[in-house]
C-alpha cells in the first residue's frame, strides 16, 4: 500500500527538482525528504528518482505515480471543499499572492467587495512577483494566485491548478521626452532597436514579454538599466537613460515627468493575469468567492 503522505513529498521533489528546496517547501529536513522518498520507492518497488550533484529527476517510474499524485491531491482538495461547504463554509481565511500591480487594480477591489458582501472572510494578502505566486500555492503557502503568462509557468492544462483568467492588458512604450519618435501618435518596436533599453530583471514574467516581443520585432534589446519597480523604470526613462515596455495598468496614477507613453505597433507585447488554485479548491466555499470577486473586479479594470 503506498502511503499517500509520500506522493506530497514525491510532488514537491518533482517541483523543485533538489531535494534541499523540496524540503524547504514542505518545513522538513532533507534528512526526512530523502527516508520518504527511499520509502516509496520500496513502497512501490521501483526507482521514482535519479540523482545527478544536487538535483534530482523523475523516472519514467516516477512521473506515472507523480500523474496518480496530483489526481489524488486534487481529489482531497475536492473532499475537504464538499466538507467545507456541508459545514457552511460561511467563516474562515483565503491567502492571496499577488504581484503588486495585480494588489492594486484587481485585488484590493475585490477584498473591498468581499468585505461588504462576505464579512466573515477574511482574505490576507501576500506580495508576490508574477513568477512566484504559483509555487506558493502549489506548496501550500497560499490559497489563491494572481499570477501572469510567462515562459515555463504550468501549463494550462497542468492537473495539479485550475485557472480562471482574469484579463489582457498591453504594454505601452515609455521614452524620455526628447527622443526622436517622442511626437509620434505610435511607436513601432523595430524603431526602438538601436535604443538602450531599461526593464525588469531575468526570471520577472515582464521581461520574458519584453524579450518575446523585441524579437518578433527583429532584434534583441540592450538591456542597460534593471529594475522590478516600474515607478524606478519610468524614472530612468525621464532621465533620459533609454526606452522601456511597461503594462498600461502599471501606468495608471503614475508621474510620467519629463516621459512620453504610446501605444505600440506590431507584434504585440502583453501581460495575460489569471487566477489559480490547486485542481479541486476551486469548489471551496470559502475560495469560490474570493474567484468570484477578482473576476467582478478583472471586468472592471477591462472597461476603464
């Protein structure tokens, strides 16, 4: 009989690929992670993991038994949503991650809908880059993410998170006021290849975009200047130290001194913000709401 305790800590060795992270994640030691995980592999009577230096990888073996995994993990979340719901579901906490802008234009909008019509919900917000919101909820940190599309983000068709999408928004160009396209009613990416460029660090989902668009436009960005906090990118584009893509909602209430903003022609770079939670909790009395609200709030910011 395999021990269902073990397929999560299988779960997390897979997503984090060392057995040090997968320990972190899950508030063991790797001492502990690596006896489970020798455990279920004589549970199991096969090799579920190679070793190479620090990391690990799933067998053949092993990513069978990993797709049993994320079925039973959704069907417990289901088990404990139908509990929920039978008990009333009326009172609890939702943990949010959510990068900052998606706190701001989505987020405190809905904790500000929940509190009037579900008063006994308390939802606690934690701040979360795009790219990191997802693993918390994987890992159990967080209930909901408000997250973006980026370059090796789960699939949409991943078993182990059900996605509701929220909204598209474009990136404008921010350029000093003196450069040369600065009257154009729009600027064309190509046109900016020769420019220094200023954007957020590798690994932030917004330079994944960054990078896709300026290469369906022919070229490779300078990177020159790097920052996480857009306030910080469009300072250094009024400064005059080079051109930028940041999303239009990111704009919004912002000083733009000495900056111009337009739309951009061509390929098109935008940021797509969706909600997820893991496979199952979807149907939770106290999640469905929280969903509920970022969708009310996603149509508004839609509309503005």
């Amino acid at each position: 009989m395999i021990d269902p305790r073990r397929l999560r800590i299988l779960r997390a060795a897979a997503d984090h690929r060392t057995v040090t992270a997968a320990a972190a994640a899950l508030y063991l030691t790797p001492s502990a992670v690596s006896q489970q995980l020798a455990a279920l592999e004589q549970e199991t009577g096969h090799t579920l993991l190679t070793r190479s230096g620090k990391g690990v990888r799933l067998t053949a073996a092993g990513e069978i038994l990993l797709a049993h995994a994320n079925t039973v993990a959704a069907q417990l979340e289901r088990a404990e949503a139908e509990l929920a719901a039978y008990a009333g579901g009326t009172a609890g906490e939702v943990t949010v991650a959510a990068f900052a802008t998606g706190i701001a234009e989505v987020l405190a909008p809905a904790v500000a809908r929940l509190r009037d019509d579900r008063p006994s919900l308390r939802v606690r917000v934690r701040d979360a880059e795009g790219d990191e919101s997802l693993p918390m909820v994987l890992d159990g940190e967080a209930d909901v993410a408000l997250a973006v599309e980026y370059r090796g983000a789960p699939r949409e068709d991943d078993q182990r998170l059900a996605r509701v999408p929220l909204y598209a928004e474009p990136f404008d160009a921010v350029l000093p006021a003196a450069h040369p396209l600065a009257q154009a009613p729009d600027v064309a990416l190509s046109a900016l290849a020769a420019d220094d460029w200023i954007g957020p660090y590798p690994g932030n989902p917004c330079h994944e975009v960054m990078l896709l668009a300026c290469e369906l436009a022919g070229f490779q960005p300078a990177l020159t200047h790097s920052s996480d906090d857009f306030r910080a990118v469009v300072a250094l584009a009024g400064a005059g130290a080079g051109v930028a893509l940041v999303p239009r909602s990111a704009l919004r209430g912002m000083e733009l001194k000495d900056t111009v903003v337009r739309p951009v022609t061509g390929p098109a770079a935008t940021r797509r913000v969706f909600a997820a939670v893991r496979r199952g909790a979807d149907r939770h009395p106290l999640i469905r709401p929280v969903l509920d609200a970022l969708a009310l709030a996603a149509d508004g910011l839609s509309t503005r």
